[in-house]
C-alpha cells in the first residue's frame, strides 16, 4: 500500500481525510431531511400582512357597529327621558 502511495505521490493522511470524509457523507446521507419546497419568507411575509388586514377590517367594522348601537341607545334614553352616564373615558 505504502508503494502505491509513493508513486501516486499521496499522502496517508490524506488517504485518513477521504475516509473520515467519506464516513461522515455516509452518515449525513443518512440523516433525515426535510421534504418539499423550501419555504419563502417574502410569501409567508405577504400571507401574514394579508391576515392582518382583514382582521384590522373586521376590528374596524365591529367598532362601527358598536357606535351606531351606542348612538342609537344614547336616542333611545333620550327619548324615554333617561339619563345614560357618559362619565367613561374614551380612549
């Protein structure tokens, strides 16, 4: 062995690095991976500020709807004669 490294001109611990190197690509083909496409952090980027849209628009519809009930029972007691406490803090 050692004649045929001399005359390739190979050194054993070179021979030693391609085993070991050779070892860990075994071990590393063997390794579980993840399957699919990779994912792309723009896109998921993108779905998240979607999301948040539409909830910013049903948040925002909610509120609407709360006022008007609010108007709407503010005409009520003022029409029956009495009076709503409007001491709350609006924020």
């Amino acid at each position: 062995m050692g004649a045929l490294l001399r005359r390739e001109g190979v050194y054993s611990s070179s021979l030693s690095t391609w085993r070991r190197q050779r070892e860990a690509a075994d071990l590393a083909a063997l390794a579980p991976q993840k399957r699919g496409p990779k994912p792309d952090p723009a896109a998921a980027e993108a779905r998240q500020i979607a999301q948040l849209m539409r909830e910013n628009e049903r948040l925002k519809s909610q509120l609407d709807k709360a006022r008007l009930v609010i108007e709407v029972q503010k005409k009520v007691a003022a029409l029956l004669g009495s009076p709503i406490d409007d001491t709350h803090d609006k924020s």
